[in-house]
C-alpha cells in the first residue's frame, strides 16, 4: 500500500483504540482515491482522534472543540474546487458541541467528509457521555446510564440534507466506505462506531463492536441523496486578494544594518504602540530592508499592555519568532510589567524604559529617560523609536518621518519635533 499520506510510526492512542483503525484506513482510502496529499486538507477537532494529525503529510488544520466543521466550512467554501478534498475528524463530544456547525454544512451541502469518531464518549477529558451516547452504554458519569435519548447524528445529517451519510462499525477494513464519502457530490458524513477500550470497556464488558447496533439501538444504514441542493459558492475567479489594493513602498533612503535586528515595544493600550511599530516597519522597507511585525494585546484591547515585535533585516525573514531581543523598549508601566520577563532574559542588547519604571536587573545596558515628560503620551511610542535610530544609526530618521507623513497620523504629528526631541534624549542616554 501506497505510504505517502500517513507515518504510521507510534501512533499516539491507546492500544486497542479504533482510532488507530480509522487512521490506517483513511491512509488507505487516499492511496485508493490517489490523491495528492497536497490537494487534501485534513481538518481535526479537539480529542483523542485529533492528535493524529501531526502524522498525516497532508495540510492539516486542529481546531477548537466542536468547531473543525465550521473551519472546513470555510476551508472547502474557499477552496471551491472539486480536485481538492477536504476532510475532518471529529468525536462524539465535538459533534454534540458543535452540531450546529454539522446541521449547517450538510444543509448547505459543502464539499466535505465528516468522519465521527463515536466511542460513545469524551475520550480525552475521561470519559464523560456526550449526547450521541445511548443510554444503555455505561459511561464513568454517571455510571448508572442515562434515560436521555441521545442524538442521532446520521439521521440529523440525512436530514438537514446531506449528499451522502453512513454508520458503520469500527470493525475489519473501512476504507471503502471512507473512499465512497470522499467521492458524493457533497457534504457526506461518515459515523463510525467505537468503544474506547481506556474508559468504555470496563463499563461495557459484554458489549462488541459489531454488537453496537443490535444492543444499542444503532441501525447501520446508509443514505444517499440523489438530488442533493449543491452550496452555492460564488466562483473564486474575479476576487480582489486583499494585498492587492497595497502600493509597493519604494525604497527612498539606504540602512547600514548588516544582520537581523529585533525590537521589542511594549507600552499602553491607546497610546500607538502599534501603529508606531507599524509605521517603523515602513519605514525600515524604505531604507531597503526586510521587515516584520507581530503584536501581542490582551482580548481586551482597550486596557492593560500593547507590544509589538518588530524585526527587521538586510537579508529575508525566515523566522518571524523572537531569537534575540536586541531593543526592549518600554513606554509605561503596562509596558515594563509585559516586557520584565523578556528583559531578564536578555543576555545582552539594550533596554530602553521610560524613566518612571525601572527595569529589574538584566545583563543588558540599560538607558533610561523621560520620554513621558517631553511628548503626549501618544507621541511617546514614535519618540522612542526616533530614539532608537538617534542611538543606532540603523536607518535615517528621516526614513521614519517620511512614512509618519505619509499616515494620518502626518496632519497630526510634526516629526521634525520628535526627532530633535530625539538628538537631545540621545545624547543624554547614548
Ligand atoms: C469548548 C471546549 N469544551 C471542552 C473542552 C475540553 N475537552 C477537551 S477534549 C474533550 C473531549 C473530547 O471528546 P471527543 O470529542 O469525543 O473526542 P475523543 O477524545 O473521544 O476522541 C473535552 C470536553 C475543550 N477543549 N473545549
Ligand atoms: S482514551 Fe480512549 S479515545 Fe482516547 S486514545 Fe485512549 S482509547 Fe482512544
């Protein structure tokens, strides 16, 4: 059998778990379908099932619990190309939470293969029912059962409109049935009936897998649409990618940077912090050089600390993650508690911090000054980075006051004063 979509080496459950059995048949499945493992994108929800995806070469997305339907959703809808199949793997738990999800596409009828993984409940978290557990399996809690009826997840998606819908048992080689999913014109939902041998089989002694349907009420049927209401996805052609409407920055001044430089900024939400960042990294692109930003805020984004990263560089950015800090800047105090960690951590470079927070004790030069005290806190972020350049010389400053002009940020911002301001704090703390 062809190899190419699964690396079958330690699979990560439990021995004896059908997870591993779906795993090696949807491996076979794509060997038989012959797909690319790039046309497939392989969508996993939280739990058990969903840790295999570091294992397949495919494109792989995990997504938040109950929600990898609605990613694929979204995945499938953009896509809108029949050559590439997406496909995701969800439990009984992220079905029940995200049924709405499940209801949607298959009403929509988005080209997808669901396959639940039912063991009959949440495997991860220790075993707790889900709404797709009948009431004659015996779960952890509660251990007596449960009268509930449970949802019926084929039915819901025959239902609501499925191309293609099927249970089968986790029994003998189903990778047929996997092929078959892939294959309807649609949203096609396979569920496949599991026991968890970590959690459902002690609870369970007498029952097999191939007795699910009889002794829980599980019929293993399937339902195939023959006029299913295909989603209507506007075609991709004619979509403006965003980037598009972006004039390239021309490269107006020179730089004498001769490796990658990181910056870290860090102040008060709604002070600037990242649009000064923002316009930073502008201006390095006019000077010649590669940049990136990557910004850092709590959800609350009106309170509490703003930081941005920035790296800049003479050569392309292959790593956007922090490897060195070369510049801790620190505007307020909301700024100097975000950036305390890293500072300490810094084994050299330089710390810069608003006099009225001092930084704890690090092997970097430390320059403090008043910056609060000789603009509005909103020019606080701009002054700093003028300060940098003042102390650096990595780019002109002027650099900077040409990408400030060219924001709205120009009517308002008079950069000739930040950089004088600049000279004379630099000359102090240089
Ligand atoms: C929104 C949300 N709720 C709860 C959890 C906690 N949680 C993590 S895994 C899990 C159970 C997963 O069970 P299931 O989806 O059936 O997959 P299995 O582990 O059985 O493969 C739960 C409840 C979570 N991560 N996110
Ligand atoms: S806990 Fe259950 S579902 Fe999770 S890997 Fe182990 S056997 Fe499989």
């Amino acid at each position: 059998m062809d190899k190419r979509y699964l690396d079958t080496e330690g699979l990560p459950f439990c021995k004896g778990c059908s997870h591993h059995l779906i795993a090696r048949a949807a491996d076979k499945a794509l060997a038989k379908l012959g797909i690319d493992p790039l046309d497939v994108v392989i969508v996993t929800d939280i739990g058990c099932h969903g840790i295999i995806d570091k294992r397949f070469s495919t494109h792989t997305v995990h997504g938040l619990h109950g929600r990898s339907i609605a990613l694929a959703m979204g995945i499938s809808a953009s896509l809108n190309d029949p050559r590439k199949k997406v496909l995701v793997f969800i439990g009984d738990g992220g079905t029940t939470i995200g049924i709405n999800h499940l209801i949607g596409a298959a009403h929509r009828n988005i080209d997808m293969t669901v396959v639940v993984h039912n063991n009959m409940l949440y495997g991860m978290t220790g075993g707790q029912r889900s709404d797709l557990t009948p009431g004659a399996f015996r779960t952890r809690s509660p251990i007596e059962g449960f009268t509930e009826k449970p949802l019926d997840v084929l039915r819901i998606a025959r239902d609501s409109g499925a191309a293609w819908a099927c249970r089968i048992a986790a029994h003998g080689d189903i990778s047929d049935a996997i092929v078959e999913a892939m294959r309807a014109p649609g949203f096609a939902l396979l569920e496949v009936l599991e026991i968890c041998p970590s959690y459902g089989v002690k609870e369970n002694r007498e029952l097999k897998v191939t007795e699910m349907e009889e002794k829980l009420g599980l019929p293993l049927e399937k339902h195939v649409n023959e006029h299913p209401a295909t989603a209507d996805v506007a075609p991709r052609a004619g979509v403006r990618s965003l980037l598009e409407g972006l004039a390239p920055i021309p490269v107006r001044h020179g730089h004498s940077l001769e490796g990658p430089l990181t910056i870290m900024i860090s102040g008060s939400a709604g002070e600037g912090v990242q649009s000064a960042a923002d316009i930073f990294v502008t201006a390095a692109i006019s000077c010649g050089l590669e940049a990136t930003k990557k910004s850092a805020y709590p959800v609350t984004v009106g309170v509490g600390f703003s930081t941005a990263v920035v790296t800049v560089s003479p050569a392309r950015i292959e790593f956007t993650g922090v490897r060195k800090i070369d510049w801790a800047l620190a505007s307020s105090a909301d700024g100097m508690q975000y950036l305390s960690k890293h500072i300490e951590g810094m084994g050299g470079g330089t710390v810069m911090a608003d006099a009225s927070n001092a930084p704890p004790a690090t092997a970097a030069a430390v320059k403090s000054a008043d910056f609060r005290g000789a603009v509005p806190p909103k020019e606080v972020n701009l002054l700093m980075l003028f300060t940098l350049l003042e102390m650096s010389g990595i780019f002109p400053p002027e650099a900077f006051a040409d990408a400030i002009a060219g924001t709205k940020l120009g009517a308002r911002i008079d950069p000739q004063r930040l950089i004088e301001a600049a000279k004379v704090i630099g000359s102090t703390i240089g």
